[in-house]
C-alpha cells in the first residue's frame, strides 16, 4: 500500500484563496482592511523568517500588518508596551507574539497581556484553559494544532473513538493539539522524552501527530498499517548533495512510513503552509467580530 499524500500547499493555497475573498469583502464593507500586529523579539534567524513568511501570506491576502520588532536585549517592559498598543490599535484585529521570547523575557506574562478578542495564535492561558475544558470553547484556537486537525478533516478521518497518539508535548503544538483531538472525541496518549516504549505506543495511533522536533526520530515499522500521520517535524539537516548544502526533513522517516501509512504530509509542504494559513483564518475572524462590536 502506498499512503495518500496529505498536500498541505493545495490546500492551503485554497483557502488562502478564500480569505483573500473575505478580505476584500471586509475592506469593501468596513472601508479598512483587517490587520495583524506582529511582536517579534531578538534576532533568531527562524523566528525573522516565519514573521516574513506570515507577513507576505498575509499582505498577499489583503491583511495589513504592523511590526513591532524590538531587539535581543529587549525588556519586559519594552515588550509589554508593544502589546499594549497594538491592544488599543483600533487598525489592529489580531496579534501575533512570536515565540520563542529570549530568555529574559517572562514569555507567560507577556502572553497574558494580549486581548482574548485579538489572541489569533490562541496563547492567551484563558484561551488554552477553555480548550482543555469539556464543553467550553476558546475564542482562538493555536495555528500550527488547528492546521493539523483540518488536514485530518480534509482526508476524512473519523476520530471519535480514534486511538490518537501524539508525540511531543509542546505548548504550541503536543499539548493544544492533543486538547483538540481529546475534543473532537478521539482517545489521546500524548509521549514525550520520558515515555517508555515509544515505538509500541505509537503502533497502537490510528491517527498519529508527530511534533517532536528529532529528524526522522519515528520509523517507518513504528507505523500502524493504514494510520494517518501529520508531520509537524521541520528539522535541518546537512545534505551535501543539494545546492544549499542541507535540506528539511520531518519527525517522521518519511520514506519508510509511505508503504504502511494510510494517508501522510510531506515536509516541507505539509503541516507549514497550514500553520500560516490558520492565522490568517484567525485574523479574519477576529476582524469581523471587532468591526460588528465597533458599529454597534
Ligand atoms: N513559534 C513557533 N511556532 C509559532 C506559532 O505558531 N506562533 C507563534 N507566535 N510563535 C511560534
């Protein structure tokens, strides 16, 4: 059997596409186009490059985007005070903190200061609170977690009853993620670096996550038979043969996983373009409610 493949770039592509519809509706509605405000601190190579990639996706669509871009030595109060403004920035719907925050920032009081009705990466501990919580939902659910579970949605798993296995704890990816599978009904184990026998939990996943951030750290013989695997894995790793000198591989050993899985993302082209997409989808809606709150 060779697995489906799980194409996170056409779908995301599609509902960019549609975002950038609404978008245009908004504007045409409103007479202003919905914003993100960005909070990104220090210079971290991978953070600079997610903020870009989010901010071309988004300027693409027609969201606006203000920057925030403070230095490595940066202090708490100096980021407190861009997430206050971009707060009361009535051009501002939605607010991206990027994470990681360098190390004397204390990240949790920062994440707490966003307002819950702009919290588009859904960090606010209010939010994460009512995820976990039976029959309450947040108002934002976290990018990368939501991308995963419309890719599920999309090759049209059942995941009431489903054993879901995820592997990595993680406060934007293993923990919310396994919320919302718990969520949608399915039976959750979550591994982590202290979990025994890894490889015999994850060959009881009908629907596996992997979000740990080891290259190709899951086998291919670890697979259940049929399973649906989401990659969230982007590791670098030296490959002297391409022109860069490296390339990006998964959690996942994608080559051994393709004759056992039912369905699998690539990385790259899986989980990221949806990560990006998420957040878009969340700004849009985040726009529409504060423009209703505003005219009435
Ligand atoms: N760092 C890595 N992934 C993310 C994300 O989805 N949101 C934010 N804010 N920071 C991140």
């Amino acid at each position: 059997m060779t697995a489906t493949i799980i194409d996170g770039v056409e779908i995301a592509n599609r509902m960019r596409a549609e975002i950038a519809t609404q978008a245009a509706d908004f504007k045409q509605t409103y007479g202003y186009a919905p914003g993100l405000g960005v909070v990104l601190v220090g210079d971290n190579p991978a953070s600079r490059q997610y903020v870009r990639m989010k901010q071309r996706a988004c300027e693409q669509a027609g969201i606006t985007s203000v920057s925030h871009l403070l230095p490595s030595t940066a202090t708490q109060n100096e980021v407190e005070a861009a997430v206050h403004e971009l707060n009361d920035d009535p051009a501002v719907h939605g607010i991206l903190v990027q994470l990681p925050m360098p190390p004397q920032i204390d990240e949790e009081r920062v994440l707490r200061l966003v307002s819950l009705e702009k919290d588009v990466d859904g960090f606010h501990p209010l939010n994460i609170g009512l995820l976990g919580m039976k029959g309450r939902e947040p108002i934002f659910t976290p990018a990368t977690p939501t991308g995963c579970m419309v890719l599920l949605d999309e090759v049209g798993v059942d995941l009431d009853g489903a054993n879901a296995v995820v592997v990595g704890r993680s406060n934007i990816v293993g923990l919310p993620v396994s919320l919302m599978l718990l969520k949608a009904n399915a039976t959750v184990t979550v591994c982590h670096s202290r979990t025994k026998n890894i490889a015999d939990v994850v060959r009881g996943a009908d629907v596996l996550i992997a979000a740990i951030g080891r290259p190709e750290y899951i086998k291919g013989d670890w697979i259940k038979p049929g399973a649906v695997v989401i990659d969230v894995g982007s590791n670098k790793v030296d490959d002297p043969t391409s022109e860069r000198g490296y390339r990006f591989v998964g959690d996942v050993d994608y080559e051994g996983a393709l004759n056992v899985a039912g369905a699998i993302t690539k990385v790259p082209g899986g989980v990221g373009p949806m990560t990006i997409t998420m957040l878009m989808v969340n700004t849009m809606k985040a726009a529409r409610f504060l423009a209703r709150k505003t005219a009435m």
